[in-house]
C-alpha cells in the first residue's frame, strides 16, 4: 500500500510522514518514508535553481512516482510525502498502485508563512526567491483526496497519524 501525503511547504508532509511510518513499521517492517526532499538530496536535484523550476519539479516527481511504484510491486509500504502538484500524476497513483491512500494536508496558508523554518516563504514573498510553490508557482489542490486534513488544527501528531493508518488500511478490507 501506499500512503501519499500532499501538502505545500510546511503543512507537516514530512513530521507526519515519519510518525505514520513508525507506528506502520510497529505491525508490517516492510514500510518505508519516500521523502520529496531526501529524493532530491540524495539525487544531488537540489543544488542549482533550475532544481526547483516547474521542469526540475516534474523530474523529481516522475522519479519519486517511479521509485514509489517499484517498491509497491516489491510488496513494500510507502509513506510518500511530496509536494504533489501534478494532478495526472496523482490520477496514475490511482491506477499504478496496489492500494493508494491519499491525505492532503491544508492547513491556512498564513500558518505556513507563519511556520516558515526553511524561510522560503519570507524570501519568495519579497521577491528574493522564485519557483515557490504556492507563491509563484501554482498548487493545484488534490480533488479527490481520501482524507483532508487541516494541520493548523492538529496538537497531536501521534494521534493524527494513527487516525491516518487505521484510514488507509481500512481502505484495503
């Protein structure tokens, strides 16, 4: 199965993404985290600025669909947490996949200035930076999520990411 969690830059992809893996290891050890931003270090996609234009961004998406699709034929879990802005990518998720359970993670956009750890908002928002999704590139919102979730709301992470996992396998019976 695979979980897919979209969100722009600072919804929680990331945090939530490692919570849903933990507690998914404790019952199944073959379930990995496929992060956006580990797969663009550890393919060296995040060095130059072209990285993170709408081209570099569909590159890194096809590679981590790839990736994805790969350990799902392997009978591996994935949480993959990713921007997701793509729409016809999300639509193949659905028919690639074994099992494909989708969350979108909407918290307000004032929470994800307000949240800005990396300070790319701040920068894109000052015209310091550009190819920011959600400021000048666009996002467009999944419209067939399983699950949305408004972040800005969530206390705690644990208790979210259980609610996510019983979902999602629940989707399998």
């Amino acid at each position: 199965m695979v979980i897919w969690l979209i969100g722009l830059s600072g919804s929680g992809k990331t945090t939530l993404g490692r919570e849903i893996t933990r507690q998914w290891k404790l019952q199944a050890p073959n379930t990995l985290l496929v992060d956006g931003d580990e797969v663009r270090r550890i393919f060296r996609q995040d060095t130059q600025s072209a990285d993170y234009s709408l081209a570099g961004r569909r590159i890194n998406a096809e590679r981590i669909f790839e990736l994805c699709a790969w350990l799902d034929t392997q009978e591996i879990n994935v949480v993959c947490s990713i921007l997701s802005i793509f729409p016809d990518l999300r639509t193949l998720n659905r028919s690639r996949f074994r099992h494909y359970y989708e969350v979108y993670l909407n918290p307000p956009m004032q929470t994800l200035i307000d949240r800005d750890t990396k300070g790319l908002y701040r920068k894109a928002l000052a015209g310091e930076m550009s190819n920011m999704v959600g400021v000048d590139i666009p996002f467009p919102p999944p419209e067939t999520a399983d699950m949305e979730v408004d972040t800005s709301q969530t206390s705690d992470i644990r208790e979210l990411a259980c609610d996510i996992l019983r979902c999602a396998l629940g989707t399998m019976t």
